[in-house]
C-alpha cells in the first residue's frame, strides 16, 4: 500500500486491532507496516511516534463508549448504562487499562465521554467541584473492575510466548489453591462444588455499580433534604427571639 493511499484512519484501525490481539507488547511499527502491506517509514509519516498512535488509538475506542441521554433515561439510568458501556469497552480493548498510566491519553472521543459524564451528574444534581467527584467515583470503580481482565489478558500473552499457557495457568491455580487451603474463608469457598476460585461471583460488577448509585443518589436526598430543612427554618415566622 503506497503512502500515497494510506490514510491516518487506516493506521488507526489497524493499530487498534494489532492492540487488541497481542497487547501494547505487541505493538511496533513494523508489525503495523506488515499488517497494513506497508512500509513502517509510511506509517511513521502519517502519525508520528508510537506513542501517538496509542493515544490516537485509544481515543478510538473512547468512542465506543455509549452516552445515554438523563433527560430521556433518567440520570441514574443513564449513569448506570454509560458506565456499563465503559466497562465493556475496556473489557474488549483491555490494553487500554495498561496504558493509561505510561500514555498521554486525551482526544474528542475521551473528551466527548468526560463531558457528558458531567453533564450526567449535573442532572442528578451534583453541583461544581461535586459533579467531578461524583463522576469520578463511578469512574474509578469501573477501571478497577477492567484491571482484572487486563491483567488476565496480559498474562496470558506472556505464558503463550513461553510454552503452553493452559497447562502453566493450571499450575498457576493449583499453586493457588494451596496457599487459599491455609485459610478457613478461602477454603470454604474452594471446597465449594461449583465455586470457582480463580474468579470472582456473579454479578459482581452489576452490585457494585448498584451499590455506587445508591450512595450518590443518597448524597443527593440528604443534601437536598438539608437545604430545604434549612431554607423552611429560615423561612418560618417567630423564629426570631430578639
């Protein structure tokens, strides 16, 4: 492919896929140019440095994410869906997790994601600095989930590069099983028929983000139960003992 037709959304796309299968480990011009029948200089002359074509690719899959409307859905609902559609992204690009703390990561994709959280929050009636910290919460919450496929994706790339990874992630379990056995509440679970140790419960994910909402939503009922608390005090007549 000629440079000539070789566009940046090309390069994109197929560093987006080159991401997904083998990792940020997996990612260098070369492989790139060979993907896309090219020259690595090429793929050099329309993005610039690795480290642009990560942020470029990663503002891709920002977005992916889905931006459900509070006016329509209700700012809960809409909270809960967005944060979902966040955490199904970076469970499909789970590369993505690991590069946020070695990668500029900053885009329209990101920027249209972290507006519209806002403006998520602002309708439940987090006001300022609060609507921040409200989306960030949730933020948080869902990378903190995604680092646990990240981590198994990460992992199981490096025991593919030094030999059989099924045979080496049994042995990993079994190791771990061992060390759980020492310890009443991790053997009850191991001794459990049809409990997996090496993962975690059903629904995990879907309680916790419940468990988040219900404690903003309670911030917001004891603020605004407090405010009006406040203003009918103010407001009553013969409080005044002066």
């Amino acid at each position: 492919m000629a440079r000539e037709t070789l566009t940046r959304d090309q390069i994109v796309r197929a560093a987006l896929e080159l991401l997904d299968a083998d990792g940020l480990e997996g990612l260098n011009m070369r492989a790139l140019g060979r993907r896309l029948d090219s020259a690595a200089t090429a793929v050099y002359w329309h993005v610039g440095a690795k480290e642009d074509l990560i942020s470029l690719a990663g503002d891709r899959a920002w977005s992916e994410v889905d931006l459900p409307d509070p006016a329509e859905h209700g700012w809960r609902e809409a909270a809960s869906r967005m944060a979902m559609s966040l955490y199904a992204m970076l469970s499909r690009h789970t590369w993505l997790v690991q590069a946020f703390g070695a990668y500029p990561m900053y885009g329209p994709g990101k920027a249209r994601h972290d507006d519209h959280s806002l403006a998520v929050y602002e309708t439940a009636g987090f006001v300022g600095a609060e609507a921040d910290r409200a989306a960030g919460t949730v933020f948080t919450f869902v990378l903190g989930n995604a680092l646990g496929p990240a981590a198994g994706a990460s992992f199981s790339r490096k025991l593919a590069r030094h030999g059989d990874p099924e045979e080496q992630m049994r042995a990993n379990r079994a190791e771990a099983v061992e060390v759980a056995m020492q310890f009443p509440r991790l053997r009850t679970r191991v001794e459990t028929p049809s409990a997996d140790y090496a993962s975690g419960p059903d629904g995990g994910f879907e309680f916790g983000l419940h468990t988040v909402l219900d404690g903003l939503e309670g911030r917001i009922k004891r603020t605004s139960a407090g405010t009006a608390c406040g203003a009918g005090m103010v407001a009553q007549p013969g409080n005044d003992h002066s």
